[in-house]
C-alpha cells in the first residue's frame, strides 16, 4: 500500500434491499477482518452482486448500515459517495477502455504527479511489466483481468470488491489466473470481498466464506469448517456434494443403515437426525472383501487424475439408505462399473435435528 494507505475492514449490518416488491436483501448481516479475502457464495439471484453493489455505493441499502474501516458510509442517515470510499471495483467482464493501452487503462483516474511511478509499479506487481503499450483487444482474457485488477488497486483502495471475475475465462485458465490474482490482493495488503456461484472457488480462495442464502447469509466461517460443520443440511449440500441419511441419536452414536456413526457433537437421546456423510467419507471395498458394510453396485465412475467420483446404487432391502450414493477415493481406484461394492463410513459425522433438514440423498 502507498502514501500510507490502510487496508480496511466490512461491517454489514441488518442491510436490506428490494426493487418493487422483490426482496433481494433480507438482513444481511456480515463481518470481514481487515487484510482478508471473503468470499460471498450462492447461486444465481440470491443477491450478492446487489450486496457488492450496496459495499460500493452504487445502490443504497434501505435499511441496515454499511462499516469500511470503521467509518460509517451508509446508515440511512450518512451517505458517503462512491468516489469517497476509496473502494476498487473489478467487473466480470474487466471493462477496459478499448481506446487506451494498458498505462492509459491502469493510470486512468490518477493524479499526473506520481502516476507514471505509480503504473509501474502496479505492471510489475501483476506481471504486465512489457505490455503496457498494448491494447485490451491484444490482451488474453487472463491479462484483461490483470490489467482491470491493477486498475482497482490504482488509487490505493482499502477494499477491493471482485464481482465474479474468473466467470468468463476459460476453464483451464481460471484457476491459474484465480490464484495470480487473489496472490496479488495479498501481497497490497488490501481487504477484499470476492462474489461468485462457484464452491471450489469459494473454498480455495478465501479466509472466510459467506453462504447468501434467501436474502440473509446463512453461515460465514473459514472454508474448512463451513465444508465440515456446515450449519444446516442446505448449507451441507451447496457447498460441497452430500450424502444425507436419517438417523436417531443412541448412546452418543447416529444409528443409520450405514451403520453406528460417532457424531461430531452430542444429539439428545433418541432424535430424529438428517447425517450428513461426505463422499470421502465414504469407504468403498470389494464385495469380496469380508463381511459387514452395505451391499451397492457402482453405477459410474469419474476420473479426475487426483481422485475419482465413484456414484453408487444401494442395494434393495436396505432401508432407510437412500439409493443414490457418492463416494470420492484417492487417484484410481480399482473399482469397476457394475461391480458389487460394500460400503462403510469413516470418521465422525456432522448431524441435525431431522426438521432442520433439507431432506435426504446425495446431492
């Protein structure tokens, strides 16, 4: 950060907003610690542009109040402007002006004292040193995103907001140019809050996660205990593929078809429970292996080089399994399509009370 500038912390609070009578935002309550990167998850139409649009005053919440770096910017009350924020913003698509190269595009908006310092340093950071005399139609997608990120970070923003960025790039560059990328929010210092519908995006980018669920964040935590000990059976299956089984609480255990399964945290004795068994979880033999374990037929599997998505029919005469099952197994696992499988269940299970649930099967 330049001229002494100070990466800021987010504060939402109880913020609402509707267009007409639709409700996009229902009360969005959310915190991101100062230098972090969080990342706002969910699907398409559950608000999270409008959320970033609110955090970037382009729209003005209804209700609630908006915190940067511990100033108030919008509380129904005080509105601080968008050009006062000193907030970056960084498109889906970047944006750039056709009409100017990669200088024009990156200095647009400076001061004249400093600018020509300030370009080059900002070209060096994000690995566009060489191309500053070129055009953004001579520009990959992936050097457009630099050049819209080196923008953003021009002024010496406290917050930068990045609405689905990667979206538009190719799949085999997006996790590449992802990682640059967020590699150089870090080394700014900057706060940022990342929007996007993608998980693995979500889970691999970020210090915190947030879920928009219905207008409100159902959950905000760090990746590993939003995959683990997600809130709810909903929460469960957005973020990552689940198996959902019933089960009743006994003796400190969740009795379910797939056998007794420690439970992550105590259920009162006898509850109804929806568990929640992820597919590495998953143990998957041979039918030939011994016995114990619950008979399924390998439908399909998906290769993916690290693992492989093994999907499993249980077989009839098994109840309370639901039929469809996911397991995820490390490299090539010597399983076959149409093989008779057993299945069991290692390690501890996250659990709720059955009415909370979602419902059940794989998801």
């Amino acid at each position: 950060m330049t001229d002494g500038g100070r990466a800021g912390s987010v504060s939402l609070r109880g913020v609402r907003k509707a267009f007409g009578p639709h409700v996009v935002l229902a009360g969005v309550d959310l915190d991101v610690p100062e230098g972090a990167i969080a990342a706002v998850l969910g699907p398409s139409g559950s608000g999270k542009t409008t959320m970033l649009r609110v955090l970037a005053g382009f729209e003005r919440p209804d209700a609630g109040a908006v915190v940067i770096g511990g100033t108030v910017v919008d509380d129904g009350r005080r509105h601080v402007p968008v050009e006062q924020r000193r907030i970056g913003y960084v498109p889906q698509e970047g944006s750039l002006f056709p009409h100017l190269d990669v200088r024009g595009n990156v200095g647009f908006g400076l001061a004249r004292r400093g600018r020509r310092s300030r370009v080059d340093e900002l070209l060096a950071m994000v690995g566009l040193a060489d191309l500053g005399t070129r055009y953004p139609h001579q520009l990959s997608g992936g050097q457009q995103q630099r050049v819209a990120l080196a923008r953003a970070l021009a002024p010496d923003p406290r917050l930068v907001l990045l609405d689905e960025p990667f979206a538009s790039l190719d799949a085999h560059l997006r996790a590449q140019v992802r990682g640059d990328v967020l590699d150089i929010v870090r080394r700014a210092g900057t706060t940022a809050v990342l929007v996007t519908h993608d998980q693995d995006e979500a889970l691999s980018s970020a210090d915190v996660v947030a879920v928009l669920r219905d207008g409100v964040v159902a959950q905000v935590d760090d990746p590993y205990q939003l995959y683990n000990h997600p809130v709810d059976a909903d929460v469960a299956s957005f973020v990552g593929e689940a198996n959902l089984l019933p089960g009743a609480a006994r003796r400190g255990l969740a009795e379910t078809a797939l056998g007794a399964l420690p439970l992550v945290r105590p259920a009162p004795e006898g509850a109804a429970l929806t568990v929640l068994v992820r597919p590495e979880q998953l143990a998957v033999r041979p039918e030939d292996g011994g016995s114990g374990g619950v008979p399924a037929t390998v439908e399909r599997c998906e290769y993916h080089g690290h693992d492989t998505t093994v999907r499993l029919r249980v077989r009839h005469g098994q109840p309370g399994v639901p039929e469809a099952l996911v397991a995820r197994l490390a490299g090539r696992h010597p399983v076959r399509e149409s093989a008779g499988v057993r299945l069991e269940v290692d390690g501890s299970v996250e659990a709720w009370p059955a009415r909370l649930a979602a419902g059940t099967g794989a998801s």
